[in-house]
C-alpha cells in the first residue's frame, strides 16, 4: 500500500475550497488527505456573494461545497480553528488551542482581511469593515437596532469608493440606511474604469439614492453623546453626520504566519511564490489573496481559483504553471453594470481608444484596440455590460471591420457574430477555454447546459458566462448534427413552450385535432397531460370537459390526489388557511363518517386520506353544499397561498397578509400551470409564512410589499428573489399576473418557476423587464389572459356533481357499481386508519377491510 | 357485428362485463369478474383490450385508471402510480422508471382476451394466450 500525503491548509475560505474540491476530483487513487483548519465558524462560502446576506439569503446558501465533499473520509474539516505557528522543522502547524497538526505538504491559503487607515475614531462602535459573515452580520443588527431607537432612517457611510465600497453602500440601503459613498481618488472605482467611465457610474449611482463625495479625505470619526460613531470630519474642513460607518479602504494580505515562520514576503506583503505556486519552502504552497505572485497579491476570486488547481496539479506530478492574472471582473452593484477587462487603462503602446457614451441614458463603453484598429485588447462597460461576456474572451483576437458595432446598445443591429478562437478563456472564474466547452460536448457527449457546466465547471461561480457558454454548445451541438431537443415526447417534437403558443394562435381545442396538425400517432402518458394542461391554461375550460378527462393526469382525472393503494384524499380549499368553525366541524365530521385519516397539510389546510373513487362525489357533495370548494391540491395549478397572521392580530405585523392571501387564492384559484405553484405571504420581515420558499411570496413592508418568486422547496430547495419593492396592493396583483401568465407561457413540462427562470434567457433580470418594461411588448395580453381566468373561474367539483355523464366515472367498477375495491386493508395507527404493509396482509393483521368501513350518507 | 382484440373468446367461459357504448375512448374502466379485478379499455380505434387492473409496481388496483397511449405502433397503459409504460397487446412492461415490481409480482400485465357481440363487451378469465 502507498502511504497516504497529509497535506494541511491554513485557511478555510474560498481558495481553500476550490483546493480540496480540485484534489478531490483529481486525485483517483486517493493518495492524499486534506485538513482545512479555518478560523472562521463555518465551512468555506461564497465571499463573493456576501452582499446578498442582505438580500434575505441565509448563511447557508452562501456554502461552498456539497456536504459529501466535507463529509468524505480524506477530507477534515476543522471550524473555529485559528493556526497560530508554523514549525518548519517539525512540519506542524500549532492552533490557537494547542493542537498540532503534522503536515508533509502545508498550503497557506488564508485570504487578506479588511484594512482599515489607522485613524481617530476607527474602534469606535457603530464602524464596521466588509469581510466575512460575521462583520455582516453584526453590521445589519447594528444598524437594525439603532434604527428602532433613532425612528428616522440610519445615516450611512462608506469609505473607499471602489468595488467594495459601492457593494457596502448597497448593503446599507438594502438595509433601510441612507448611504454616502466618500472616495479619496477623483473618481469612483478608480482601479477599474477611467474618468469617462466613473462620471457615468457616479450619475447611475446617484440615481439609485447613494450620494458621492469624491476627491474627498476622511480625517476623523467623532463620537457622538453615547460614545458611538456620530460624525465625520474632512481635511477639508467640511463634516458629515453619521450613525454608522464602513471602511472599504482595501485588503492586505494575511501573511503573519508566514512571516514568522520566516518565509520569503513580497515588497507590499504577501507570501512569495513561484509560477508553481510554492514558496522558498519545497514544503509550503501558498494560494489565493496570501499569495504574492509575478509579485504582487491578487484581490480576485478567479486567480485564486487558478493558483488553487496549480498546486493541486503539481502535487499529482502535473507540470502546470501561473499563466498570469486576468484581472477582468464584471460586477452588478446596485443593479448597475460595470465591467472591466483586458489593458482597460490602454497602456500599450499605440494604443486607440473606442468610446461610446450616453450620458442621459449613463451608458459609457469604451473598447481598446491595437493601433491597426482590429485587434481587442481591453475595455470598460458602464451602465450596460451586456457584450462583456462576448467581449472578454476576445482579448488579442481580431474584432472583425467595424469593431464600433460592438459598442452599440443592446438590439440595435445585429452584433457581429465572430467565432472565439479555442483558447478563448470565456469561464474566468474558473478558467474554461472556448475549447474545453466544445470539447465537452464533442468528446463528452454533454447535450445541455447542465450537462456542459458538470463537465466543465463553466458558469457555477459567478454566471456572467453562461449566454456565451449556450451559445458556443448550441453551435457546436449543430456542427455535429445533434439536434437540440426540446421535444415533449415522440409525438411531438415541439418543446412545451412552442406548442404553447401553436395551440394559442390555432385556436385548437380538442388534443384530436392537436395532434394531427402538429404531431404524430395517438399520443401518450407524456403529452397528452401537457396539452390537457395547455387546455387549461388557455381557455380555463373544465378538465373533463369533452374528450379531456382521458388526457388528464392520474390526479385531474378524478380531481383528487391518488394515494399508494390507489384510494384518493380529498382537500377543500382554505383560502390563505382562515376557516370557519363551521367549516372545520363539517370537514371534521366527514373524516368520522367515511373514517378518512385527518392530517393537517403544510399549506395551511386539512386532508382527508382513504376516499375511494366512488366515495368523492358524495364527499364532494356535502363540502360543496356547506360553501367550500376544491382546493386544487390535485392540480398542476396554484395550491395555496400561505399566510401568517399579520397585522389583524400580531404585534409586529405592518400589513394585513391574511387578507392579501386570501385576494390572492381566489384570483389565481383553478389557475392551471406547467407544474404546481404556490404562494406565500408575511405580515411583515420576520417571514413567519416562510414565503420566500415559495414560487412567489409577498412580504410586507412599512411602505407596501415586496415581491419575491422563484422559490421552490422539494428536491433542490430555492429561496425566491427579490422581483419588486415597496408596490401597493394593485400592483402586487399586476405584477404577480404577469409573472405567472409569462412563466405559464414559457416554461418547459414539468419545469418549476425556480429552473425557469434560472434557465430563461437573461435570468430574472430579463424577466423582470419582460413584466416591468414590458419589453416584449406582451403585458397587455399577459394582463388581458389573467383577467379572463379571473373571470371565467368555476368551481370545478360543482360542475361536475351537476353532470351526470361525468359523475358516472366515479364508480368502482364498471359491472359492481357499488362495490368497493376488495383489496383495499388498513391498520389502526395512533387512533387512526393507514394502508397495510404487505407483511402485514399476510400475516393477517390487518384490521380494517373496506366493508366493514361503511359509509353514513 | 363482432370487434375482437385479442384472440377469440370461448363462448362458454366468457363473462358479460358491460355494454360496449358504456366505455368512453381511452377512458379505461374497472371489472370485477369474481375476485379477479380487471383493467377494460376501448381506444380511439374502436378496439377494446383487458389488462389485469394490479399495478405490478405499487400493488395498488389502479391501471383503470391510467393513460393510454403508443409507444411506435404499440398501443399502451400507464400506470397511474409510478408511471410505468405496459402494452396493451402482450401485456410487456416497456418503461420500468428505473423500479422494481412489488415482491412476487410479474412486471408484465396478464392480458385478457375480449369480445365485443351485439353492442356487449365480454370478457375471457379462462382464456388467454
Ligand atoms: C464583499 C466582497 C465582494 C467581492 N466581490 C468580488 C468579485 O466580484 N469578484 C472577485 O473576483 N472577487 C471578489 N471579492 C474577493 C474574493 O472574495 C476573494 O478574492 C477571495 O475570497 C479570496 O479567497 P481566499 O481563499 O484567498 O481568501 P478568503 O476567502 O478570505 O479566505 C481566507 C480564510 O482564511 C482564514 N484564515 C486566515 N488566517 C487564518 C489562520 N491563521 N488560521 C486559520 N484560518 C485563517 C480566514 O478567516 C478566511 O476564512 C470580493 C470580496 C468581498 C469581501
Ligand atoms: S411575519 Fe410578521 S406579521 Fe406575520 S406573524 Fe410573523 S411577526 Fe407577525
């Protein structure tokens, strides 16, 4: 047996991820064991992503790595554990609780912390830096506490105007604070973009609510009667009150251990490393921030990531080395586009500079060509970064004759269409060439995108890549004559979306005449639920209307949900899940006369278990009669919209979500959909209806409602995200319309809002101009089919315990009307009845037959 | 008029289940035939075939009520359960989704042969390839 290699990292942060998650896939023989001793209370997460903390996002989905890769037996993953030394000689590395860990490779991978200028005031409290979850946190219940006792808005602000700056100026207005950015430098993100470039962004950035202060130094934070930060002063003389602060003044390399132990250090800091990334030590690797290489350290996630393959590669003998840093980034900052790349500043030599600039629309692009006007060498996007992931790869490539095409907006004309040389890096993030992507699905066989991304690793960090990456497999997967299918079965070889709108304009109605105008053969167990669904969606008609009732799904069918023994349960509706008592006595009393098992369901609503086929109508009859309706809980359709109790009744709530929920479940009642949908709505931020796991939750605010969607519990659970902000209650109504017409429009079969719209070309930003601008120009008829389903809403088991046809497919069987199903047995358990084991048949414990079971109607 | 679907039934053991205007195209229909539950489908060709109405997967009686449909020229049932694909010609299970049936059950369905004389739909337990 070989001896297994222990290799340590100091550090738990992103780099530190990437390396274990590298050496894990790489390492087939599993000759080597990873430590990752991190200071920080948690598994590595997603720095990068910090400021969507604010947004609602929990610690959790920040995580980095899937729990197999924490829990799998080469890897040990030590939280809280803070390495104080390094012993060469002794390959340890001690922690600050005295235990030691022998090392035969050690990888330093500990990141830069916040650094703030030593200044008057900097310990004050109410001054935070922007790092780790841990300042996030603490800054949010800060300023969430002194807003309670000011009762005016918190004053923020920001020093240092660069990337994170504006990042931290947007946390502080997500949280509710107005928010000053103070920059040193003339112009904000100085490092990134040119003076052109950072007018624009300063105009963008103000509109958005944030004020700038350039050209403007910080001298001092003074306290205020309570010792806490309360007033800025600058060197010019001017002041500036504030109740809390952050410093986003830059990064400086965690590199103290590394200097105790003696290692080599860069001029500015850092551990100095080679092209392999090892230092003067044979022994020790350093990657990510710490690292100084090609000298200097490098604040970005994607050279890290970079660094972290490199050292994987060279301890599994690989030859692999730094190819130097891209320091491209392509930003969102309070929904402002900003994106850099390449010679952005244009320092070569001979060097022209291509601007566009829309100062009233604060659009500036500027491009940086070679002297012979061709060649690509950099950029500066502003306000629309739309070409970036196109643009980027193209760095040292020809643009082609009129390279000024590239900077016309969006939709106008036709952008060239250039193919990207193979060595075209489109994934910097995580370094995917043009050619490892067509590799994948040449040599891997990958055929969608999630296929691409598994294979490749392209677009899981940051996404801005991920229309390029479509694009380039879409044309491959065409050169090699494999068509992209989107076919809902063999019969039909259109995708859900395409015979959405081929049914909608050929006002078909019936799957017979569907069928043989856009298909083939009879159908099947695919389609046919779709088109029925279709159907539906369209013309609101009733699901067993003419020959529907054959096409619907096991469920639809008999309108009730089909259970393991094939016996059925049964889910009045309770709008927003207020009831009646008399209502609750009713349902009550029909589980004791049928002996239906009672549970209570997670949408706020009771179930009734063990109905058979020829029992519903009866059932039906008396839920009907007493003024309650179906709940749809069998539909692909909305269920229910969940809600807390709200202002009515609780002492924090702002608005009336009750009621809200309750508008809601009856507007989009009967509501039939590619897959189920369901709603939820909190009285005010503490969420207590948990909307934000649902397709689309409404949580109220001082001002109105915020609307989220997107969210999804099951298999892979999803927050929702955040749509609009602060709307009153029409427009809730109009927006969700819109957004739920759209996805019903759109979506593949069986695809949830949460894939939709990831999936949806341009994500939910595109979406959200889709129903906000309406830049498809189809909100009227989106408005105008909703409020047709409004109208034309009927209950549909009333309509059927009105049709005798109809109700003559609610029998058992088809020569013994009246005899149930005799293979049916239950047991008691904890006073109620359930479906038998087979072991329990056989041994004939079985208690409860269905004869003896009988009814009392 | 006589519409069979399978082989032809004897006269002696076959039971009258139902009248054929009784079933709605590919809307299948329980039997009860004894103890013997069965699965009767009429499609949209006019021909009418009997499966066993057990779900091999589930143990449940339920493929009455699932969907009918084709596979290439193969007409077929879906389970309503777990959504297994059967033929209604042989009884086959041509789509498992990856599921074992139910211990000491065949994933294949017992095909029941059918008659359809005089506007009567009559069913052969006996009989049977
Ligand atoms: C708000 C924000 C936004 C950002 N946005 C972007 C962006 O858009 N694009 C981009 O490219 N980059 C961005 N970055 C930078 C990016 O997050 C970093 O480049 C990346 O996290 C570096 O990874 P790392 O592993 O080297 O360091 P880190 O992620 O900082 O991890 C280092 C870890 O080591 C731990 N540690 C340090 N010393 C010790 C010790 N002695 N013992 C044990 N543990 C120790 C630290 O606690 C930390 O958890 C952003 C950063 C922030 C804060
Ligand atoms: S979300 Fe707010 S209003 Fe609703 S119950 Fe919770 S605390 Fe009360």
């Amino acid at each position: 047996m070989t001896e297994t290699k222990r290799i340590v990292v100091v550090g738990g942060g992103m780099v530190a991820h990437r390396f274990t998650e590298a050496m894990r896939d790489r390492d087939a023989d599993g000759q080597h064991h990873i430590t990752v001793l991190g200071e920080e209370p948690r598994a590595p997460y997603d720095r990068v992503a910090l400021t969507s903390y604010f947004t609602g996002k929990d610690p959790e989905e920040l995580s980095l790595g899937t729990p197999e890769l924490w829990d799998d037996p080469r890897v040990t993953l030590h939280r809280d554990a803070l390495v104080t030394r390094i012993d060469r000689e002794a390959r340890e590395v001690e922690d600050g609780a005295g235990r030691r860990f022998p090392y035969d490779h050690l990888v330093m991978a500990t990141g830069s912390y916040a650094w703030s200028p030593p200044m008057e005031g900097a310990d004050l409290p109410g001054v935070f830096v922007y790092r780790t979850i841990d300042d996030v946190a603490a800054l949010r219940l800060y300023v969430e506490a002194r807003a309670k006792e000011l009762r005016r808005p918190v004053r923020g602000a920001v020093i240092g105007g660069g990337l994170l700056g504006l990042e931290a100026a947007g946390a502080l207005q997500g949280l509710g604070a107005t928010s000053t950015v103070i920059q040193f430098a003339d112009r904000l993100m100085n490092l990134q973009v040119d003076e052109g470039g950072g007018h624009a962004l300063s105009r963008l950035i103000e509109n958005l609510g944030v004020s700038v202060r350039c050209n403007t130094a910080t001298q001092a934070i003074k306290p205020d009667k309570s010792g806490r930060a309360g007033r800025l002063t600058f060197a010019d003389g001017g002041e500036m009150l504030v109740d809390v602060v952050i410093f986003a003044t830059g990064v400086r390399p965690r590199d103290e251990l590394g200097r105790e132990a003696g290692l080599a250090m860069g001029e500015r800091g850092g551990v100095v490393v080679d092209d392999t990334c090892l230092t003067d030590d044979p022994a020790i690797s350093a990657i990510g921030e710490v690292a100084c290489i090609q000298g200097a350290c490098i604040g970005l996630i994607a050279p890290g990531n970079t660094m972290a393959e490199i050292a994987v590669d060279r301890l599994l003998g690989g030859q692999s080395t730094f190819p130097g840093a891209d320091t491209s980034a392509k930003l969102k900052l309070l929904g402002v586009d900003v994106a850099s790349f390449g010679d952005a500043f244009a320092q070569t030599p001979g060097a022209l500079e291509l601007v566009y600039a829309d100062p009233v629309a604060g659009v500036y692009k500027k491009l940086v060509l070679t002297d012979d006007a061709r060649t690509l060498l950099g950029g500066i996007l502003v306000g629309d970064a739309s070409a970036y992931a196109s643009l980027r790869p193209m760095v040292g490539s020809d643009l082609g004759e009129d390279p000024a095409a590239w900077l016309l907006p969006e939709g106008s004309g036709e952008r060239p269409s250039v193919e990207l040389p193979d060595e075209a890096n489109v994934c910097s993030c995580n370094n995917v060439s043009a050619g490892a992507i067509r590799c994948a699905v040449t040599d891997e066989g990958c055929t969608d995108i999630a296929g691409v991304k598994a294979c490749t690793k392209a677009g899981t960090s940051c996404g801005s890549c991920l229309p390029l990456v479509k694009k380039i497999m879409g044309t491959e997967l065409e050169k090699a004559g494999i068509e992209v299918s989107n076919a809902l079965c063999e019969h039909f070889d259109m995708s859900r979306a395409q015979l959405f709108s081929a049914i909608q304009v050929s006002e078909l109605r019936t799957f017979s005449e569907i069928i043989e105008r856009f298909g083939v053969g009879r159908g099947c167990d695919l389609c046919k639920p779709a088109i029925a669904s279709i159907l539906a969606s369209l013309y609101n008609e009733h699901v067993l209307a003419q020959d529907r009732a054959a096409l619907q799904d096991t469920n639809d069918r008999v309108m009730a949900n089909m259970q393991k023994d094939g016996t059925y349960s049964v889910v009045p509706r309770v709008p927003g899940g207020e009831i009646l008592p008399e209502h609750l006595i009713l349902i009550g009393q029909i589980a004791q006369d049928y002996g239906l098992y009672t549970k209570i369901t997670g949408g706020q609503r009771i179930d009734l278990f063990g109905a058979r086929l020829e029992q519903l109508p009866s059932i039906w009859k008396r839920l009907v009669d007493a003024g309650m309706e179906s709940g749809h809980a069998y539909g692909k359709s909305l269920r229910t919209v969940k809600s807390c109790v709200g202002s009515t009744w609780c002492r924090y709530g702002v608005q009336d979500s009750v009621g809200m929920a309750i508008a809601l479940e009856l507007r989009y009642r009967g509501l039939r959909s590619p897959h189920k949908l369901k709603l939820g709505v909190s009285g005010c931020a503490r969420e207590c209806a948990e909307a934000r796991g649902k397709d689309v939750g409404v949580i109220a605010t001082d001002k109105g409602w915020n609307i989220y969607v997107g969210g999804n519990g099951g298999f892979t659970p999803k927050h929702a995200q955040l749509l609009v902000e602060d709307v009153d209650g029409a427009t809730v109504f109009q927006v969700i319309d819109r957004y739920l017409m759209y996805y019903i429009r759109t979506a593949d079969r069986l695809q949830r809002t949460a894939p939709w719209q990831e999936e949806h070309e341009g994500g939910l930003e595109a979406i959200r101009e889709v129903i906000m601008e309406d830049s498809l120009g189809i909100c009227a008829d989106l408005d105008e089919h909703m409020a047709r389903h409004i109208d034309s809403y009927e209950d549909e088991w009333k309509a059927v315990l009105n049709d005798p046809e109809r109700l003559a497919q609610f029998t058992s069987f088809v020569n013994a009307p009246d005899q149930p199903d005799p293979s049916l047995a239950y047991v008691e358990q904890r006073g109620q009845r359930r479906p038998a084991t087979a072991s329990e048949r056989e041994s004939g414990a079985v208690l409860i037959a269905p004869s003896t079971l009988e009814v009392r109607s | 008029m006589t519409t069979t679907a399978s082989a032809p039934t004897d006269q002696a053991t076959r039971v009258l289940v139902c009248a054929y205007d009784r079933l709605t195209p590919d809307l299948g229909v329980a039997a009860l035939i004894g103890d013997t539950q069965v699965a009767l489908f009429r499609l949209a060709d006019g021909s009418v075939h009997a499966v066993q109405n057990l779900c091999p997967f589930s143990g449940a009686s339920v493929l009455s009520r699932g969907i009918t449909g084709t596979r290439g020229d193969v007409p077929t049932i879906a389970s309503p359960i777990y959504k297994q694909v059967f033929s209604l010609i042989d009884g086959t299970c041509l789509v498992t989704m990856d599921k074992e049936p139910q211990a000491g059950i065949a994933p294949d369905l017992v095909v029941h042969p059918v008659t359809v004389d005089n506007g009567q739909v009559y069913i052969d337990l006996a009989g049977g390839p």
